[in-house]
C-alpha cells in the first residue's frame, strides 16, 4: 500500500470517529425524552375582578374595659367571701363581709346621741316659748330671753352634727358589707375569711370584659391614611386574629380612638378598638394580630397567592398562552393581602388571563404545559403516548 492510500485511510477512520463522537454528544441519555417534547402538568386560575378591602396590620393587645381593685373602705375582721374565682359578678352583688360588730355599735352610740339631742333641743325650744309670754308681761328681761334663745339654737347645732354622726356611722358600717361596682370576672381572691384587712388590702380584681378594647400600634407613615378614612367613613372596622394570623378572633370591632401623640422610639401611634366580645374569645392581657379597614378598591385583580413567584429580579407570575405555552410575566406589582390566600395585582395582569398556582418549579419561559383546573388530576399516559415516547427512546 502506498503512503498516499495510507494517509488517506488514516483521513477517513478519523472523519468517521468525528462523526460517531458528535452523534453520542448530541444524541439525549438513554430512556430520557427532550424537554421540547414534555407538556408539564399544571394548575392554572383565571384572574378576577373583585371588591377589595383594604387593611393596615399591627401587633395588638386585649384590654379589659374596666379593671376595679376591690379594697375595703374599713379595717376589721374578714368574715366571709361571697364571689368563685373566675367567676362571673353583677353590679351590686355581694362580695365580702367585714365583721361589723364594731361599726353597729357606733351607729347605735349616735342614734342615742341624737335622740339625747332631739330631747335637749325640744325642752330649750319649750321653755323660750314659755319665757315669751312672760317677757310680754315684764317678768323676765330682755337679756335671759336672748340667753334661751341662744340655748335654742346651740341644741339644733348638736341635733345635726348627731345627725352627721349618725350618716357617717351607718356609711361605716354599710362598707363592712363590700358591694361590686360594675358587672365583671372575679379574678384570684388575695386574702381569706379570718384575716384582719385595711384600705390597703387588695381582695379581688374585678374586670369587665363586655365589650372590650383591643390597642394596636401602627407606623407613624400610616397616621394620615387612618385619620382620612376616619373622615370619609366615621366608623372604621376592626378584626382581631390569632397570633399565627391564620383564622380571626373577632370581626366586629370598631376603631374607637388615635393616641394623640406618636412614639418617637418607634415610630408608631397607637389606636384603640372597641369588640363586644359576646363569645368571650378576647380576654385582658391576650396578644392578637389586628388588621383596620381603611378604603376598598372597586374592581381589583385579584390572583391566588401561590401564583406569585419570588425571584432575584422582584415578583413575577406564570400566565398561559393560547398555544398551551406559558410565558414568565416579571414586571407584577403585587398590593394588598385580601384573605383566603388571595392578593390583589396592581399592574401585570389583565382580567380573563391564566395564571399557573401549582407546578411552576418544573417551568422556564416556553415551556409547553397541560392546563388544569383547580382539583383537577392530570390524564393517565394512554398505549399511544407510551409507544410514541418508546419510538423516541428507540430512535436515540
């Protein structure tokens, strides 16, 4: 063989490699089909119109409506308790009994006095109108008339400072008997029957808690936003959730009040709501999310909030288009949390257009999917899906 049919030779076999390296390189692994020819699986909602309301959100804590601290207005011996812990109390209903003994006593010491009084009073009283005859007849002088006229009036003076004594004795001796001031819970007693209490001697805290305050703050950004919807609407809405913010509490508050100064060490004004609490699921000291209507969007986009993605570039959502491919829409400005799991779209989306809420992690701009409603199972592979995708293995 000559050197020129062997150089040859050697030029072929290396094509020939050549091309046999370029068709494993291209060629897809082994049972694996392009992603070109795969239609993914996807969950895709239609954007809606809707009313939307707008809420501010804050930290809030429950406050009872009325806290009363249940001291004795006299000192003595603690002889009973008339109320359950925990339980609840009507205005005017009995709470504790003081020993009274004492206090009796007293009351009755100015009955006497009073009545000893009275009599002193009617005998002056008898004998200056006795001595205004004679005086008409010249018996008695002028000067003893004005001495038993004096007399007179020195006894009326005892006969009301007894009557003084007598109120503020039986007011004594009423307080051994302590009353409640307001309806209430009764909260833990802080002393038993048998021990000698004071003005100073805490027995129970009363707290009422229909209705009942919940306080909130909110950023000082926000203050005239509040303060303007308070002009249009007068009422504005209140609701209470729970601390994880997945269900409320209560929904039927009312923004009562604005603090009148804002927290310079915050930067928060604080803002109180009134709820009538009928189900007692607001108790005092109990921390709440709060969430305060202020304004509501006529006609807002609204989208499931699985629809938006969250990228380097910002928000951004997947939207179908006609030929079954979706493309990735980046320019979304997303508003308003509107509960269900639902947000309001403020530009990106149009009405009518689908956008992907479940499946998007096997999407890229492009991608070919199979669209399905909400609940919706994605078709089983039939015989020929299965043949044409084993033809396509067959041919790599």
């Amino acid at each position: 063989m000559s050197r020129f049919r062997k150089i040859l030779l050697i030029i072929i076999v290396l094509v020939v490699l050549l091309a046999v390296g370029v068709h494993f390189m291209h060629r897809s692994p082994r049972g694996e089909i392009s992603p070109e020819s795969v239609s993914v699986p996807v969950t895709v909602v239609p954007v809606v119109r809707h009313d939307v309301p707008i809420y501010l959100s804050g930290l809030g804590t429950v406050v009872a409506y009325k806290t009363v601290t249940i001291s004795p207005q006299v000192s003595g011996q603690l002889l009973s308790i008339h109320f359950k812990e925990g339980g609840k109390v009507k205005r005017g209903e009995w709470l504790a009994q003081i020993d009274p003994r004492r206090f009796q006593a007293s009351y009755d010491q100015a009955l006497a006095n009073a009545r000893q009084a009275q009599a002193q009073l009617d005998t002056a009283r008898s004998r200056y109108q006795r001595s205004q005859v004679l005086l008409d007849k010249g018996y008695i002088s002028k000067q003893d008339m004005e001495g038993l006229r004096n007399k007179v009036a020195q006894n009326k003076a005892m006969v009301a400072a007894d009557k003084a004594s007598i109120e503020n004795a039986k007011l004594q001796l009423d307080h051994t008997r302590i009353i409640s001031p307001i309806d209430g819970v009764a909260g833990l007693r802080d002393v038993d029957p048998g021990n000698v209490v004071s003005a100073s001697t805490t027995i129970v805290t009363l707290t009422r808690i229909h209705p009942i305050y919940v306080e909130f703050n909110l950023p000082e950004q926000n203050i005239e936003e509040v303060r303007a919807a308070l002009r249009s609407h007068k009422q504005l809405a209140v609701r209470a959730f729970n601390r994880k913010d997945t269900h409320p509490i209560a929904n039927d508050g009312v923004l009562q009040v604005i603090n009148n100064q804002i927290d310079t060490s915050t930067g928060t004004f604080r803002l109180r709501a009134l709820f009538s609490n009928k189900e007692n699921k607001l108790w005092p000291g109990q921390f709440v999310n709060v969430q305060l209507k202020v304004r509501t969007v006529r006609g807002g986009l609204v989208i499931p909030a699985e629809a938006v993605q969250r990228g380097p570039d910002g928000n951004f959502v997947y939207l179908l288009n006609p030929d079954k491919t979706v493309v990735s829409m980046r320019e979304v400005s997303v508003g308003s949390d509107v509960g269900d799991n639902k947000v309001m779209i403020n530009q990106g989306v149009k009405p009518g257009q689908q956008v992907v809420t479940e499946g998007q992690f096997r999407l890229k701009p492009g991608a070919r999917v199979t669209p399905l409603k909400p609940g919706e199972l994605p078709p089983l592979p039939t015989p020929t899906t299965t043949q044409n995708g084993a033809r396509k293995k067959h041919l790599h």
